[in-house]
C-alpha cells in the first residue's frame, strides 16, 4: 500500500514547461499531439486541405487571439477527441 500511495503523490500527468501566457502558449498547446490536423482543420474550415499542421496551428491561434474563433469551440472540440486512459504506475 505503500509504495502504491508514493505513486499516487507524483501522477506527472500535467508538465508545465513555462510558456508565456497569450499566443505563444496558445500555439505550444494546439501544436501538442492532443491537436491533431483534422481536429484544427475543423477550427479553421477556410484552411486548405494540404495545409501543413503548424500553418494550421497559427491560423487557429491568431483566430482566438482576434476573437474570430470562440475558445468554447476550441474547447469542445478538445474534449470530443477520444483519448487512452491515464495510468498511475
């Protein structure tokens, strides 16, 4: 039990790797794997479908920052992405 509750303390779930607030976090976070190319292509339906993901990545991301994409949306399509459940080791 007791090595089980020493894993439970230090989950490394979430890594912080201290990017600015603003855009420039922004652009990290849609650039992770949890955004794929379809998932941006759907924040931005205007893109070309031959669009390369980082060029997708900026146009989502001056979108928010101009208020001509809602974060909800962004948000909803985060969360509608399946993903493997975390497992505490």
């Amino acid at each position: 039990m007791a090595k089980l509750a020493r894993h439970l303390r230090s989950p490394k779930a979430f890594v912080d790797h201290g990017f600015p607030s603003g855009i420039d976090f922004c652009i990290q976070f849609l650039s992770s794997p949890e955004f794929n190319a379809p998932t941006l292509r759907k924040l931005a339906p205007s893109a070309s479908s031959k669009e390369k993901k980082q060029d997708l990545v900026i146009r989502v991301a001056h979108a928010l920052k101009q208020g001509q994409l809602p974060l909800n949306q962004v948000l909803l399509e985060y969360v509608k992405k399946s993903r493997m459940w975390l497992s505490l080791k």
